[in-house]
C-alpha cells in the first residue's frame, strides 16, 4: 500500500513540476532523431545490377545509393531505408513513355512493402554519373503523368550541385504530403531556401554543366511544385536554364538541324559602291526560335520518353508564366508543344488520360494567349479543347484533372464574355465551378479547390453588382471567405491575400446596397441612381 501511495506522490510531482526534458525531445525529433515521426519516408534503391556470382548471397555497398543518402541525410521530417533492388524499364514495350510508366509503378509498390511514400532509383550512366528517378504517390495522379518519366542525369556525383539539386527534390516530396497551412509554408519556405542561390546564378549565365543536366531538371522540378502554391517567381529562371536541352531536343527531333547558319557571301563595298576585294564575306547568321524547331517535328517517334517528361514541364512552366502575365515566353511555344505531345500520344496509343491531360493543358495556353491579346476566337478555341479533354476523363479515377480542366472551361466562357463586353452567363458557368468544386477534394488539393471558388465567387461578385442582387454578392461573400480558407491551407499567402480583398469588396458593396434600399424605404421613392463602386 505504501508503495502504492508513493507512486500516486510521483505522478503529482510530475504533473506539477513538468517534464525537464521535453525540450531536448523536440529538438531532437526535429533533426531527425530515430523515435521521431517522420513526414516523409523514402527509399532508395540500387543503382546497379547486383552481383549474382557473390557467395553468400552478399551484394557489395551501392556508391550512387549511398551517394544519395549522404545528400539527404541532414533534410529534416525525413528518413531513410535501402531498397537493396535493382530496377529498370522492361526494354521489350513497343512504347518508352509506357515502360516508364510500368516501371514507375512497379517500384511505387515495392516501396510501399517497406511503407515508404517516395523512391529513389536509377542506373549508372555512360558519363560516370547516374541517372535518377523519383516516384511517390503525388507524382502517379493524373496532374504529373506526363511527367512521370522525367529523368534526372548527373555527371560528378561529388559535385555540390548535385547533392543540392537531390534536396530540392525531396523537398518538393516534403511539400507534397504536408497538410495544414502551417506545415505547408514550412515545407515552402524550405524549398525556396533551395532554390534561391541556384536562381542568382542562373540570372548570372550559369548552365550546371558540371554537375549534369539532373540539377538543370531538379531546379525546375522545384519550380514548377511551387507554382501549384501560387508562387511563379522562378518560372522564369527555370525556363531560362532548360532552354539548351529543350532546343537540342527539338533539333535532334526535327527533319532538319535546327540551328544550321545560313551563310550568305556578302562583298563589302566602298563609299562610291566600289569593290574592296581585300575583305572576305560577312556570314548572315540567324538561329532559330525554339518555336519555329516545334514546327520541324513530323516524326513524333523521334521523342522519347524522357524528352516528352522534360518538354511537358518546360510547356507546363510557359503555361504558368502566362498565367503570371511575366512574359517569360511565347504563347505559340507553349501552343506548339502540346500541341505535339497530343499528337505524339494519340499515335502511340497512349492512354486517353494522357491525352486528356495535354489538350487540357493546350487549352489552358489559348485561353492565357488569347486573354492577353484579347482574342475572344482564340479563347472560345480553347474552351472547345476543354470540352474534348472533359470527354475522355473519368471524374471519379481523376478527380483533379476532372476539377481543373472543368475549372478552364468556365474561365474561357467567362474571359470571353469579358472581351466581349457583354454579362457573364453565370446560368452556364456556375454549374461547371461547382461540379468542379464537387469532385475536387479540398483537403488533398486546396489550391485548386481555392482558385475554383475564387473564380466561382469573382462571378458572384460581377453579376451580383451588375443586377444588384444581394442573394448573389452574398454568395459571392461566403465564397471569397472559403477561398481564403483553402488557400491558407494551401500556402498561397498571395492568393489568400486576394481572396481577403475579394471579400471586402464584397462587404462593401452589400453595405452600399443596404444603404441605398434604407434611403429608398424612408423616402418612398426610387430616387437617383448612384454608381456603385466597381
């Protein structure tokens, strides 16, 4: 009994004085400590084919394997575990997009044996390097698979660029299974860390020659995950550093070379139009636009599967930077390469979420086009592409690619009406907002969910002003408070902060109305019209 009553003194005593060591605990798990929870957990698997003439069974230590896990050993919220596998595309499918595919999946599921949420695998290169792939359950939706193949080719594995450029990548997976506002701008301020140094020099010329074209790919990776967050600053360098490798893919694809100098012999001549043999002839050099190598391509077989993963995310960056207005490149570019990769996949029998999914995205680029010309045709043109991706995608197996190509749709109609100059069909397009809104999941997808009911609510808040209809901006109020939520939870402070202005707008405007009818009601007449406030 005593000892009964001496335990229930300890148990008070903690409760009143605390535990003393619950600071070390946190700090620790923090970095990583073995009983910590962690966000992520990645594997890495073989970068070699093992040694089947080993006795024992015993497989020497991986370099490139344990090249990477020295690199990401110091991330935070992370650990590891060695796949000891060896993994590569089955080289006897007619398609290489779809082996990739396959294999892709195949390794998904073998990470999955031993709970892991990402993998890194690869095979040596013929530079002394490796190349990389990265996989997970984010990068296997519908919003990524033309992605899905995207290589990442280092040359010296000691470089520190690579090292770097393998953070950046396993930041972007942080960033993908983070929930919560607060947990999703901690993993964004740390992507950014990694970014920015690499941005300085991309401003100053570098390339990465050193470390390969895998930092090149590894930065704009990064980018293009935290244009999904409402941040588009680095769209514009990462285009900047992919520009060599995507115009050597183009040239190589292409029915001629793509940037061969035409030489035209040009005498030079004297004041009085007289020869001067002592000069040789000036070469004309003119190179051509990456846009103009697009239109080369008429053999789509040409484009492999890793060139079609890096033109989709150099394309998906120009579709982002016209969204942005940063007039980072040309819409015609961006129009070209979906262009092609639609037909690529359509010969290929690819599948029709492929497809969906690159005309949607060619949709998306008319629309930022023709928004920023003003072409109402060059707008309704893209929203006829929406509607053909919107037949060949199932909304229940693809919910986000269901909500945002839904959520184009609607935007084209309304950006038409608006070039237009004519009211905004709200009996057409609030059905697609909230069918988009339906099938898109906010928890797992608020930024798209936010942007959908920003969209819906910037309609509510047009035509409730236009009709006075109070019902309407109260909708629109409700809606703008909604986005606001979701883009917090997103980790768009810059969308969140619209949506606020969009609210007060709101707010203002109802108490203008109310204002006006009070004024009506006490004179008993309609009295003159006031403007109200736009």
């Amino acid at each position: 009994m005593a000892g009964f009553w001496s335990m229930v003194g300890l148990v008070i005593k903690s409760l009143i004085t605390g535990n003393e060591t619950s600071g070390d605990v946190t700090d620790s798990a923090y970095e990583n400590a073995p009983g910590a929870e962690p966000l992520c957990l990645y594997a890495i698997a073989r970068f070699g084919r093992p040694d089947a003439s080993t006795e024992g069974g015993f497989q020497p230590s991986d370099p490139f394997a344990e090249m990477v896990a020295r690199s990401l050993v110091d991330v935070p919220e992370s650990n590891s575990v060695m796949l000891d596998q060896f993994f590569s595309p089955n080289p006897d499918t007619v398609d290489g997009f779809q082996a990739m595919r396959e294999a892709q999946l195949n390794v998904l599921n073998m990470g999955r044996r031993v709970d892991a949420d990402a993998i890194f695998w690869g095979q040596q290169n013929a530079f002394g390097g490796f190349d990389l792939h990265l996989v997970s359950d984010a990068l296997t939706s519908s919003l990524y698979d033309l992605m899905l193949p995207l290589t990442h080719s280092f040359r010296q594995v000691d470089h520190r660029d690579v090292s770097d450029a393998l953070r950046i990548l396993l930041a972007a997976q942080l960033l993908f299974k983070s929930r919560g506002g607060e947990q999703r701008l901690l993993q964004i301020a740390r992507l950014t860390s990694y970014l920015e140094d690499f941005q300085e020099r991309i401003n100053r010329g570098e390339y990465f020659e050193a470390g390969g074209q895998g930092v090149a790919t590894a930065y704009a990776f990064g980018a293009f995950v935290l244009t999904e967050t409402g941040d588009r600053s680095y769209c514009a360098s990462a285009l900047r550093v992919l520009e060599p490798h995507i115009r050597k893919i183009l040239s190589d694809a292409g029915d001629s070379p793509g940037d061969v100098p035409q030489a035209k012999a040009r005498s030079s001549s004297g004041l009085l139009g007289e020869a001067l043999p002592q000069q040789k002839g000036v070469a004309v050099v003119r190179e051509l636009r990456t846009e103009d190598l697009v239109a080369q391509i008429s053999d789509f077989a040409r484009v492999d599967a890793k060139s079609t993963a890096l033109l989709a995310m150099y394309a998906g960056l120009v579709n982002w930077s016209l969204i942005a207005n940063l007039k980072a490149r040309s819409p015609a570019l961006a129009i070209g390469i979906w262009k092609m990769l639609e037909r690529r996949f359509e010969l290929s029998l690819g599948s029709p979420v492929d497809r969906a999914l690159a005309i949607c995205k060619l949709a998306e680029a008319m629309v930022a086009s023709g928004k920023d010309s003003e072409d109402a045709k060059m707008i309704e043109s893209g929203a006829a592409q929406y509607r053909r991706a919107l037949t060949m995608v199932n909304n229940r197996a693809h919910a986000p690619l269901y909500a945002i190509t839904a959520y184009g749709l609607a935007e084209a109609i309304v950006s038409a009406a608006i070039i237009n100059d004519v009211t905004i069909p709200d009996t057409q397009v609030v059905p697609v907002f909230q069918a988009a809104l339906k099938i898109c999941a906010r928890r797992d997808n608020p930024y798209i969910w936010g942007r959908t009911m920003f969209a819906l609510s910037t309609v509510y808040l047009t035509n409730g002003t236009v009709h006075k209809d109070v019902q309407m901006l109260s909708s629109a109020r409700m809606g703008f408070s909604q986005s606001y939520e979701a883009f917090m939870d997103a980790g768009a402070k810059g969308a969140a902060r619209a949506a606020s202005g969009g609210f007060t707008r709101t707010e203002n405007i109802i108490s203008q109305l109310g204002h006006r009818k009070a004024i009506m009601d006490a004179t008993g007449g309609e009295g003159p019209e006031k403007e109200i406030a736009s």
